[in-house]
C-alpha cells in the first residue's frame, strides 16, 4: 500500500509502488492540483482515475471506485478524506495519515513529528512504506 501523511501546511507521502506482490518501484504519489494538495492510496488505477477527476474541476461526479481506494486532499480551509464512493468529509483534526502506516504515523504526529519524519519513521516497521519521501507545502514558496 503507502502511507500518506498531512498536517495543515503539508503533505508528504512515501514513494513505493510495490507489483507482483514482490517488486516495487519508486513513483510520486502526492500532487498540486487546482491549488491543493492530493494523494491516494490503495488501488493504484482506481488512484490516478481520481486525479483525474480532481484535476478536471470536479464538474462531473466523482467516479465511483474500489474499495481498495483512499484520498486525501488538503486546501487552505482544511484536510479532506476521500471515500471510495466520491464523498468528502472535512477533518477536524490538525493532522491525518493514510495508507498501511496510518494509524501509527498519526501516533508519531500526535507527539509531535511533522509528516514527512512520521512517514521516514514507520518506514523503518510497515515493509509497504519506503524511507524515501516526497513532500509538498500547501503554501507555494
């Protein structure tokens, strides 16, 4: 799977695409798009039918996906999860986690860790999280 991490300024997200039950690759799974941050987990096709989505205004309704799939998204009003059934549902919390490391990156932001540390941290126990992190502020610099 991967784990995906945010907090009101910033996402991150692990880089493994794991195939064939043995064999991965690294890719980015954390995007700008429409002047928000968004990442999915699970079903990689289910994933990118969903970006597409996003990043087509959302004139459409959302598609229907598997429930393999998760989203986030983070704007400037707050964090956002994404159900497979093309609902949202503002979070009112400061940080989020997603994806095989969830519940234990969220442990680690509660004490303190920003996102990107949390994921470099459950990397080093969850064999579907790499080390290798990609890292986006919601603020353009």
């Amino acid at each position: 799977m991967t784990t995906i991490a945010v907090n009101r300024k910033l996402m991150a997200g692990d880089k493994k695409l794991i195939f064939d039950d043995d064999t991965y690759v690294l890719i980015t799974k954390i995007f700008r798009l429409k002047g928000e941050l968004v990442a999915t987990a699970g079903d990689w096709d289910e994933g990118e039918r969903f970006l597409e989505w996003f990043a087509s205004n959302r004139k459409a309704k959302c598609p229907k996906l598997s429930p393999d799939f998760q989203g986030v998204s983070l704007a400037r009003d707050g964090i956002y999860w994404w159900s497979y059934k093309g609902y949202s549902q503002r979070l009112d919390r400061e940080h989020f986690a997603l994806g095989s490391g969830a519940v234990a990156a969220m442990c680690l932001m509660d004490q303190g860790m920003d996102p990107k540390a949390a994921i470099e941290q459950v990397s080093q126990y969850d064999n579907n999280t790499s080390f290798a992190t990609d890292v986006l502020e919601l603020a353009e610099k």
